[in-house]
C-alpha cells in the first residue's frame, strides 16, 4: 500500500493523487518511488489505458523534499536515487493528465510537464522558484518549459523565479484549460475517459509521434509519423473502427 498516494480506479482511468497535505505534496524520495511503482503497475495493467495524476486543493506538489535535500551535499546529489526514480516516471508510455490545482511549483511544476495534457484549476500557480535557493531546475524545468512556453516566458519564470496563474499558462500553451477548481478532477476524468475509449495502440503511437516533434526536425518527424500511420494499418483495431464507421455503430476496440 503506498503511503504518499492514493489510487482509485475510474474504469479504464487510474486516478492517483499526491498525497503528503504536511508537506505540501513535496515531492520526497519515497513519494518519487512510490508513483514510479504504481506508473509500472499502470503499464502492465492492460485494463488501465490512461492516467490521471493530481494532488490537493492547495498544492499540486510544492517542488522537491527541501529537508530532504539539505541533507545532501554534491556527492549526495550525484548518487541521488530520485534520479532514477525521475527516469522511471517520465518513462510512462500511456496517456497522463496533470489535474493541477495550487502550487506547481519546482518539481511540482516539472512533474506536471511531464504530463501530456494539462488542465488546471482557476486558482493553481506555475513557477520554477529553484532560483530562489540558490540552485536551478533539474527536472526538466528548463527543457520542457522553454519548448511549452517560448523562451521569453520560461526565461522570465525560471531567472526571477516568480510563478504565474493558471490563466497566464492557459494563455501561454503550457495548460490546455481551466476550470473552477472543485471541478478540475472531473474534467480531467472526462477527457482520460474518452482517450480510454480508443484504440489503445493508436493512442501509443500517436502520442509518441507527438513526442518526437518536440526533438526531431521536421523531416524525420513527418517520416516517423508515416511509419507509425502505416504500422496502425496492419492493426484489428484499425479494421474494426473503419467497419464501425460504415456500419454506423460505435466501434469497439480490443487493443490489437
Ligand atoms: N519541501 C518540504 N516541505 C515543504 C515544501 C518543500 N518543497 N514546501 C512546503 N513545505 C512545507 C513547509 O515547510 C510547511 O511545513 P511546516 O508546517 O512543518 O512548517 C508546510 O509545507 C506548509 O508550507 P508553508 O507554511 O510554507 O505554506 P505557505 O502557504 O505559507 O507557502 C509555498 C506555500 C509558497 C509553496 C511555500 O511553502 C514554499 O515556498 N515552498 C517551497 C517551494 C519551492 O521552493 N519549491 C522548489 C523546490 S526545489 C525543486 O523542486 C528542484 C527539483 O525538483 C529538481
């Protein structure tokens, strides 16, 4: 039984919530391990086809376990298992969305980037304020926020270190909606349930292909999106959603 999280099952949908209300869902290392385990155990569970990933009214996550953190010196931090925990994380190939309400802050903010989708209460606050310690962004922040919100927009969070609102981030592509914050769960439950309704090897691949346009020039991009259409072809799946659509039913797809 994890300790910082809890896991509900909505259908295909697994709902996990950060929970350590002491901390502000600070992300300590037995909370980093914990959500890497229950991500593996998504994945091995083919029932599960998306992810749903949120903490509480006032914080998503606060950033990284600071106490924790104080206890580490520089060769502390290069043997640090949060890392690989991190790599295990970020490894998650199912669809994930970031319910975000108060601070996504730090790590709390990285950890949401790595999230496919994010939707966000009206009242949650993005920032890297790693400045602040005296340190700077170590997962992901400066990578995936710059390729989320421009450069003059992650330039000005990650060096001043001040967040932003919910609705600077709608503005800024880093969120794709938001919501009065008793209903962000729900809204993002909705959206995980109607991706859960596709062909789970479709979803895989068109994620991927989405992924690699943020890394990949524009050629092999288009050339790895061609592969991946291609391959779909040779999926039931494929055949059932085209026969659903001219036999005016809906389809029904078994991931194969
Ligand atoms: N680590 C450990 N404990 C934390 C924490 C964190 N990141 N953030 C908050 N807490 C604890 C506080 O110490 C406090 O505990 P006590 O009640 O025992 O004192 C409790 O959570 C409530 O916090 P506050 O009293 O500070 O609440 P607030 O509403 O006044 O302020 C806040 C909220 C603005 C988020 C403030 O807590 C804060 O600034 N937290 C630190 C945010 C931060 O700097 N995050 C970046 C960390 S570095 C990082 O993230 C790097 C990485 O991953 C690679």
């Amino acid at each position: 039984m994890p300790q910082t999280l809890a896991v509900q099952s909505h259908q295909a949908v697994c709902l996990i919530t950060l929970q350590r209300p002491q901390a502000l869902n600070a992300l300590s290392t037995e909370l980093l391990a914990e959500l890497a385990t229950e991500l593996e155990r998504c994945t091995h569970d083919d029932t599960i086809r998306a992810v749903v990933l949120t903490g509480s009214r006032k914080a998503f996550a606060a950033g990284a376990d600071l106490n924790e953190m104080a206890e580490r010196d520089l060769v502390g931090m290069l043997n640090d298992p949060r890392q690989a925990y991190w790599q295990r994380i970020t490894g998650f190939a199912k669809p994930m969305i970031a319910a975000v309400n108060g601070y996504a802050l730090g790590g709390g903010c990285e950890l949401a980037m790595h999230a496919d989708i994010l939707i966000a209460g009206e009242e949650a606050q993005f920032g890297q304020p790693e400045i602040n310690l005296g340190i700077m962004p170590g997962a992901g922040g400066t990578q995936r926020l710059l390729r989320a919100v421009g450069k003059s927009l992650a330039m000005q969070m990650v060096l001043s270190g001040e967040p932003i609102s919910a609705r600077r981030a709608l503005e800024a592509g880093l969120v794709s909606e938001i919501t009065p914050p008793e209903l962000t769960v729900e809204r993002a439950l909705q959206i995980a349930t109607t991706i859960a309704s596709k062909a789970p090897l479709a979803v895989r691949l068109a994620k991927e292909a989405l992924l690699k346009a943020q890394d990949l020039d524009l050629a092999s991009g288009l050339r790895f999106e061609r592969h991946a259409f291609t391959l779909l072809a040779g999926t039931a799946d494929r055949n059932e959603g085209i026969r659903a659509f001219q036999e005016k039913r809906p389809a029904r797809f078994n991931g194969q």
